[in-house]
C-alpha cells in the first residue's frame, strides 16, 4: 500500500489472518518498507495499550475473538445430537470456546476428530460462544460440475458438459435448487457416492437454456472459473478516471501514427510510425516507431483496478464477447487509441540499420493522437496498388514507409531464424443471433506480419533497456524442448522421410530445416503439429531464460497492457527506471514479481483452455446438422481408445472411437504412435489421408464422432465381427510378429 493502515484495517488483518499476525507479516501485508516500520510499530503499540491486541512474543492477536474463517476439530456430538467442535487456533489464556455446528442438509456427515474449515459467527447469552456452517472438511476440496439437469421424481440428475466426464451426477430433493428441466447448472459434489456408485451433488447455480446460441462461451468461463463480473469498487474507480494531461509528457500529436488492427478489434492499444532515417551514418535505415496505451497511468499499485487486473491476468476472447482485463472505461475508451483523440502512451523510437538490425532505441512517455484507425485488410490492399478513400491519402508518408521499414526486418528475421511454424488460424463467423454462419481459416497478410515484427522489435527495446538499467522486470520465457519430445520429433520427421539434427546443440534453424523439407508435401500438417507439441509452453519469470522460439535472448512482453497484466508490469518498471512518475513499480512488487509471474502464467493457460473448448463447441453446433456426411482429413492422433482426425473442411478434431474402426481388433503401439489390425496387418498412424462419416456432433460438450470409411483410398472391410475385446491369446502372439513384420515394411517403404 502506499499509505499506512488505520488501525481497523490492522485489526481486521489480524482477525483474519492469525498465524501471520508478527510485525513482519503485517508489513509486508501493506507493503509496509524502512523507515515507515517504526509508525506500524508505533501504532502496534497504541492498540496494544488500548486493549485490542495483545503481545505475545513477536506476534499480536486479538485476545477476545477467533477470526471469521476457522480451523476447528469435531469433538463429537451432544446428548442432543448437537455437533461440537473446537478451534485449532485459540490464542487465549482462558478457556477456549465452544463452538456448535450448525448443518445444511447437504453436507457431507461429520465424525469425531474431523477436521474441518468453518465460517464463525460469534454468539452471546448461550453456552457455546460461536456457531459455525461448514465451508469445506481440511484435506478435501468439493468437486464441481457444469451441467445439465435433467429432473427426477426425487430431485433429478445433472449431465456433464465435460466430454472427459462420463458419469452422472444425483441430486436429490432438497439439494436441486429449484433447477428446471434442461438447464445448465452448476453444482458441487457432496456426501459419499449413491448404491450405484453415482456422486452426489447440490446445486449452487443456475445458468440458464445451454441450447441458446450465447451461452457457448458462458458455458466456459463458468467451468474454468474466469472472473466476468467486475467488483462495484472496481467500476467505480474506473468510471472516475478522466483523460491524462500533457503535463509531464511528451508532445507527439503531430506524428503521424496509426493503428492497424482486425476489422472486428474491440480496442487499440498500439500505434505505429516509420520513416527514413536521416542520419547519413545509417545510409538505408529507417526510424520505427511504437506507441503503446499508458494503462498504467490510469491502473496504479494497491488500488482496486490493479487487484482485479492481478487476479484477471488477462482479457479472454470469444467469438462471441470478451472478457476484459479491465473495465470498458478504460480499454474501450481511455486506453484506446481511438481516430483523433488525445490518448496517453509511452513509446519506443527505435532505429535499424538497410538489413532490420536494432542499432538505438529510447523510451518516451507523451501524449499522442492516432492519424488514422485501419485494418489489415484495407492497408495490404493498399500497398497491393488499391487504397480505399480512407488509406490513399496516407500511402506515401505513412503506409509505403511502414512496408519499406519491414523489408529491412524480413532480412534480419531470416538471419536470426526464429520458429517458423505454418498454423492458420482458425475463424468462427456468428451471426448476429451467435449462430454459427462459417468456420474459416484467416489469411495471414504481410500486414499482419508487419505489425508483428514491429510489435517483436518494440517488445526487445524494453527488456534490453530494463536490463541495462538493472530494473526488476518480467521476462516472456521461452525454453528448448526436452529432449524426450525432441526424440518423438524425430520418429515422426523419419516416418515422412524426413531428417532432423541429432548430437548438436539444437537451434531453431535445425527444426525450420525440417518444416521446410515438410511444406506442401502430404506431411505438412503432421510435421508442423508434431512439432507444436514437441515446444514447451510460454511463460513470465523476473529470471531471463531466453525465448527459443523467437531465437531472442531477452524477450518481455510491453505492446498489450490493456489485456496482459504481464505489459502493465513492465510499462511500471519503465516509470520507475526513467524516474517519470509515481506510478512505476511500488515498493514491495520486486519480492511479489516471482508469485505474480507463476500466477498470469497460469490465468493465460486458463483463457487458452477456455477459447479452445468455446471453438469446439461452436464447430460441434456448426456441424451438428451434417450428421452423415462424409468428410476427409487426416489422422492428428492416435491413442489407446482410438483415432483423432482433423476435417480439412474446418479444422475440427473428431475422434473415431475403436469400436468404428474396422471388424477386427488393433494393437495399439504408443512409440510408434500406430493401431495396427490383428488380422489384417491394416496400419493406422499419423499423417494418413482418410475419408469418415460424421456419426454425432454435440454441441454441449463439443465432442464430435466419426465412422472410418477409407485410410489413403482404400475402403475399410464392412461388418462386424469379434470387433471388441482382445483376440484369442492363442493368436495375440502372431498377431504382434505381424504388426512388427509390418511397421518395418511401412518404415522401409517411407524411407525409400
């Protein structure tokens, strides 16, 4: 915090917390640092002459109460049948409290010597001193479902949306809710299973009709717990927020900088400029510059904007709505960069010389006014000799420089070889009801190149500046694959026929090597996906580890801080480091930096999660009207309960369960990533072009099934026979010398 506590907030810390109440914890509680310890001690004291604290060795507590969530013990139960217990965390020196119970009809039996975290309550003019609801037993945490309820004569039952749950759950009576027929609920697992082995469960939530075009994404930010309502302190903090001044700022309104955005973008946090450098020492050069929103400005350390923000971690976007970062305010107004309006940025002038090679670069935090708010769309077709009326006045002094300026970084790019990964993005297209009209893949322009590599570029300007200035940041890490998902690379890439370097230090050259040798061959698709899963994931730490991908050595996020909490942390380390304000990094964030990065690291994998099973769902609706219809793709995946085929059409993954793969049984081989029929020696493995027929698509969960009609041509046997279950272990034996006689003919005939 940046101003000290009153001693209500101490003692309601206190209260709260007990087994971090040593003066140390609550400083650093507050944020609490140097000279300012000896007023918290100084207040300390006062409460502990006044009779609110008492000090017992380093620590203060409130003598006369428990704090209002507890640990408490189950002792066992009255003549009367009342359940008491007693707390774990008394401090007193007199006698501890009673404590009773008091149960909801759906919670889980409780024994003698449970123990449990309660709610408490304190009571007077009775026998026992506190009464407490039961929040969780110590050791469990409820499960959770989302689901649909479907009613029974005694309560009803709820059916998973999530296609990795196959069980239903029972609700009894008193525990539904008032949950109707068909509804989306969400509940909690109580008490021990039913005779059926079914768990049991209560309603906490009801959601609403799971069938209505918009409850698809709803369905997910529910069931990965992303917060979608703002707090009302939050609100109004944002809503009193007016624009910034010039006041200690840069004046760059007369720089021509625009923003270039997707045509649908809900906010602009970044604006861009470049021309020809007229230094005669940089014959070929050119200037770039990059402007980014100053949310920081507005979001500052300890105040209620900035805890939401922590906690959100990031914006999750949706086909059809977002959930933000922060408050429409702030990232649809205030923050954005919007046509003609004065807007607060900080940014980066940063100078390359004729091959894109960063020579200068320098901060600046100023006030600018975008020229123009465009789309990729509009500006390639007017570098491509068609500018529309908005594009054409802006061609020779603010398009044309911005392309010549990213010739010279395509050079650079090509010599530092960083990932070269060949995904087309997907596209869900809603109409305005949130049907699905199309599923798409988007075009990937050189202008979207363009603002990626000025983005690139502008993102390395702040964490080589922050690192020459010794300032705590938080780096973009980026680590080499281990060597175990490199070997499983390698069977694949020789499966093609391909090669990738062995006994070498690897570098990303080696891998782009192997996606060049892939392109516009059957392997393609197989080699770039095995090749995403052999990557580890991205992540935030204070500690440089370097981005493999990017083939960078210091790498930090600082171009979006309107939706990554992760910029808004270094746009504060830049206050701080260039001494422009009070709202850089506040005393205290460099010790939280470690936490913080784990905990944004963690909230983007959530929003990733979330986005991937909202696109599942909207394709499993796109497609549930073509039940029956033949589709072809290619095998993306093999497991032991089947085969995973990505439909060309969409991109959508459906699964071919065992029991639609042919007559006979197949071997499943997990080294060799193949199912391999016992009989027939047919081979089923990554990569192969098939033909499938769509037998379900379900919208609620998005699980999409398929029927295996032909394997690169050839019809699969019709029928069924000994289709489930292993084949007689009198000839599981022949069986597998087969398939191996098999897979050495395939591997030979690949290599050839």
């Amino acid at each position: 915090m940046n101003q000290m506590p009153t001693k209500a907030e101490i003692l309601d810390w206190i209260s709260q917390n007990p087994t971090l109440a040593a003066k140390r914890d609550i400083a650093k509680a507050f944020g609490i640092k140097g000279a300012a310890r000896i007023d918290l001690k100084r207040i300390l004291k006062e409460l502990e002459d006044e009779g609110h604290l008492e000090k017992r060795k380093k620590t203060y507590r409130d003598p006369d109460r428990l704090p209002p969530v507890s640990v408490l013990q189950v002792t066992g139960p009255t003549p009367d049948g009342d359940l008491l217990a007693r707390p774990l965390e008394w401090q007193g020196e007199g006698a501890e409290p009673m404590v009773l119970l008091i149960p909801r009809e759906s919670d889980p039996a409780l024994g003698e010597g449970d123990r449990i975290l309660a709610k408490l309550q304190q009571v007077r003019g009775e026998a026992h001193g506190y009464e407490a609801r039961l929040i969780r037993r110590i050791g469990t945490n409820p499960l959770k479902v989302l689901g649909i309820f479907r009613k029974g004569t005694e309560g009803g039952r709820i059916v998973p949306i999530d296609k990795g749950q196959a069980l239903e759950w029972m609700v009894d009576s008193k525990s539904t809710g008032g949950a109707q027929e068909g509804e989306l609920v969400e509940a909690e697992q109580v008490g021990r299973r039913d005779r059926m082995g079914l768990p049991r469960a209560r309603v906490l939530n009801r959601l609403g009709d799971p069938s209505a075009p918009r409850a698809v994404s709803l369905i997910a930010i529910h069931q990965h717990g992303i917060p979608d309502e703002f707090p009302d302190a939050v609100i109004a903090e944002a809503d009193a927020m007016t624009p910034a001044g010039l006041k200690g700022r840069e004046d760059l309104r007369d720089l021509p900088l625009v923003t270039i955005d997707p045509s649908d973008a809900r906010d602009h946090d970044d604006a861009c400029y470049a021309h020809a450098d007229e230094d005669p020492k940089n014959e070929g050069g050119h200037v770039i510059w990059v402007a980014i929103a100053d949310v920081a400005h507005y979001v500052t350390p300890g105040s209620a904007l900035d805890a939401e923000a922590r906690n959100r971690g990031n914006s999750s976007y949706f086909p059809d709505r977002v959930v933000p970062m922060l408050p429409d305010r702030l990232s649809g107004d205030l923050c954005s960069l919007h046509e003609g309006v004065p807007r607060a940025c900080i940014a980066v002038r940063m100078r390359i010389n004729e091959f894109g090679e960063k020579i200068g670069q320098s901060f600046h935090r100023a006030i600018m006014r975008s020229a123009a708010s465009l789309n990729y769309q509009e500006v390639q077709a007017a570098q491509d000799g068609a500018p529309n009326e908005k594009c054409a006045p802006l061609m020779e002094d603010v398009i044309a420089p911005l392309y010549a300026a990213h010739d010279a970084l395509k050079i650079a790019r090509k010599n530092r070889q960083p990932l070269d990964l060949d995904l087309p993005e997907r596209k869900v297209v809603l109409s305005d009801e949130g049907k699905v009209m199309s599923v798409a893949f988007s075009d990937r322009l050189d202008a979207h190149k363009l603002i990626e590599e000025f983005m690139v570029l502008a993102n390395v300007a702040a964490a080589e500046t922050l690192a020459a200035k010794k300032s705590p940041l938080l780096y973009r890490v980026h680590e080499e694959p281990p060597e175990e998902k490199l070997d499983t690379l390698r069977e694949v890439a020789e499966s093609a026929g391909l090669t990738l370097a062995k006994g070498q230090l690897l570098k990303t050259s080696h891998i782009n090597a192997l996606l060049h040798g892939a392109a516009n061959t059957d392997y393609a698709e197989q080699i770039n996906m095995s090749t995403l899963r052999a990557m580890t994931q991205a992540y935030y730490s204070p500690t440089n580890f370097s981005h493999f991908g990017l083939a960078l050595m210091a790498y930090a996020h600082f171009t979006s801080p309107i939706r990554r909490y992760a910029d808004l942390v270094v746009h504060r380390a830049l206050i701080s480091a260039h001494g422009w304000g009070k709202d850089g990094l506040a005393p205290g964030d460099e010790a939280q930096l470690e936490a913080v990065a784990q905990h944004i690291s963690q909230t983007e994998r959530r929003s990733m999660m979330a986005e991937r099973d909202t696109n599942d769902r909207y394709l499993a609706a796109f497609l549930s009207e073509r039940v029956g219809e033949e589709f072809s793709g290619r095998i993306s995946g093999i497991a032991k309960f089947g085969a995973f085929v990505r439909l060309d059409e969409t991109g959508a993954d459906g699964l071919i369960p065992m029991r639609s793969l042919g007559h006979e049984y197949f071997h499943f081989d997990r080294d060799a990533a193949t199912l391999m029929g016992a009989d027939s020696g047919r081979v089923i493995t990554l990569g192969q072009r098939v033909t499938v027929k769509l037998a379900e698509a379900a919208p609620v969960t998005g699980g999409i099934s398929l029927e295996l009609v032909s394997v690169e041509g050839k019809a699969m046997p019709q029928g069924r026979g000994r289709a489930r279950g292993k084949p007689p272990k009198r000839k599981l034996g022949a069986a597998k010398k087969k398939a191996a006689k098999v897979k050495k003919k395939v591997e030979r005939t690949r290599r050839g």
